[in-house]
C-alpha cells in the first residue's frame, strides 16, 4: 500500500472495515467462498495449506501494507489457500463491490494491483524451478536468499528477526524439519549462518548465493 496515493487511501478507508486477530487466529479458511479484499495495516499473516497427512505448506508470508485474499476478488471463485495471523495483527476487509469499484475507479490502485500480482506471479514461477531442479540444501538457500532479498544487507550481513524456525522453513520447501536442521547445521559450520539470540544471521550472501548454483 506504500506506492498508492492519498487519493487511493482515503477512497479505501471509506469502504472497508478493520478488525484485529490474535496470534493463529484464521483470517480466511481455504474453499470458503467469501469474495472479500484484505489488507494487512499491522502484523503478520501467513498463506499455508496442509495436505491430506497434516504436513503444512507455505505460500508466502504477508508482511504489513500487502493485500491479500485479491485472488477471489477477481475470479470470484473459492479460496485457494487459508490464511492465518503469525503475529497480533489489524487487517481491513474490503467488500467484493467495492473492490471493483476501486478498480475501475482508480487507475493507480488497478495498476499497483497488477503489479503485486506480477510479483506473485515471478515468485511462484522462480519456486516451481527450486522445487523441480534444486536439492532440499540448495532450495533452503534460495529460500533464505528470498528472505534477504525483502530485508536488504547491512554491511554485508543480513539480520532475520525473528528468527524463522526449522518447521517454518521446512513448509516453505517442501520438506521435512529434519532436513533443514542438517542443512542449517552444515553452513552454520561453514559460518555463512549464525543463530545470534532471537535472530538469524546471514553473514556471506555471496558465498551463498555461490552454493545455489555450485554443481552436486
């Protein structure tokens, strides 16, 4: 929501209706066939599945200013994924009509949402590539890459707070927590990874970035 103008903001604000979740709480529950926008204005949320054995697969995690739930909104089909609150979160729910209304109506907001769908679009593309040719050291690299990418470097390093877990790493790739512990344990010796109180330290993106596309 950072690039859409006071115009687009005040136009939203008169339409949609915020609500707070607590922490797991469900904001939106895959197959529901509500039609609804959400933004997320404070907090953490996350887009996950779980497959028929329990294991849980994410999508991607949705950081404050980031619109979600768009895809039922434009389609108007059921809910392709559910979405739960990862930290204490405000979030504002924009009725299906007024969507519309906003799209036709503000061309700088329907142009900032195609934007955010390209990017959505571009990351799921890059993740299918990981899964299909990446080994399970190689895709949670990339991953923590991905991470890096969205924070940015500070001389060189980057700080993940929180720290993700192992399982929450693990649903990211497709595997098991198991796996990432390994694989985590491996470059931590190699000092490219350090557990530094609650955060996760990258400290050789280079040397990182050099392990994804180094030959098995």
């Amino acid at each position: 929501m950072s690039r859409l103008s006071d115009t687009d903001i005040a136009a939203l604000d008169e339409r949609w209706h915020k609500h707070d979740y607590r922490h797991n709480e469900l904001i939106i529950a895959h197959g529901d066939t509500g039609r609804d926008v959400f933004f997320l204005l404070e907090g953490r949320a996350r887009v996950t599945m779980f497959s028929e054995d329990g294991k849980e697969i994410t999508y991607r995690d949705i950081e404050a200013g980031e619109i979600f739930g768009e895809l039922a909104g434009i389609d108007g089909k059921a809910r392709s994924a559910s979405v739960v609150a990862i930290a204490a979160s405000r979030v504002a729910r924009l009725p299906e009509a007024a969507f519309r209304d906003m799209v036709v109506k503000h061309p700088n907001f329907a142009w900032t949402l195609l934007e955010h769908l390209s990017a959505q679009l571009r990351r799921m593309t890059d993740r299918v590539y990981e899964f299909s040719t990446l080994v399970v050291r190689k895709r949670l690299i990339a991953e923590l890459l991905h991470l890096a990418e969205e924070i940015g470097p500070v001389d060189g390093q980057v700080f993940i707070s929180p720290a993700p877990t192992h399982s929450e790493l693990a649903s990211k790739i497709s595997t098991h927590r198991e796996e990432v512990s390994r694989a985590m344990s491996g470059l931590a010796k190699k000092g490219l990874v350090e557990k530094r109180g609650g955060m996760l330290v990258l400290r050789d993106l280079t040397a990182l970035e050099g392990l994804v596309g180094k030959k098995e």
